[in-house]
C-alpha cells in the first residue's frame, strides 16, 4: 500500500496524529558498542488509555473523510486510496489503526 501512495502524485493526503498518545515503549542498549542492536518495543496501545488513543485515531480517520466529502475539493476526489471505503465501520477502522499505527498515513484520497 506504500508504494501506491507514494506513486500516486496526484493526490491529497489527511494525516491523523495522537499527539500524546497513553502507551509508553522502552528504548534499550544490548551492548556497551554504539553499533550494538538496540532493544525497542514500541508497546502501542498496551497502556491504561490505549483504547482511548484507539477511539481518538479512528474519529480523526472518520472527521478527515468527513472534511474532505463536505468541502468543495470533493468534487476533485475520485476515491479513497487508503485505507480505502471499505474500512467503514468502526470496527474496520479501528483494525486499520491497530495494523498501521507507525510510520503509515492513515488516510489518502486519490484526486480525479
């Protein structure tokens, strides 16, 4: 899915962002050499608040497609690239967070 995004030049991109999101990883050194693998467990979602930051991305998912279908740059939308209007419910939108948390944009929308 990556690569369609990035090859896609024509297009608008709606980022959705947890500023401060409840979960808390751990960064850790394996050796005392600074080439040494680091330790890294990201922990997404796995604190008290997890599924608050869960409901907070999905509702941003669902306000960028809302912007985007009631302003005037919707008539220049072909379609949702990603993650696409088959990800309409809750449910589904929630599982794309779950599987694209880091390092994804969580909506792109291909323009005519």
């Amino acid at each position: 899915m990556g690569n369609l995004i990035a090859d896609t030049h024509n297009a608008l991109t709606a980022i959705v962002l947890r500023a401060r999101p409840s979960s808390r990883g751990t960064v850790r050194l394996t050796g005392a050499h600074p080439q040494d693998v680091l330790s890294i467990e990201k922990r997404h979602f796995q604190a008290t608040g997890g599924p608050a930051d869960v409901a907070a991305l999905r509702d941003g998912v669902k306000r960028a497609r809302s912007i985007v279908e009631n302003s005037i740059m919707a008539v220049a939308v072909e379609r949702e690239i990603f993650p696409g209007a088959n990800f309409s419910t809750d449910e589904q939108i929630e599982e794309h967070v779950y599987e694209h948390i880091f390092g994804m944009k969580l909506s792109s929308f291909l323009r005519n």
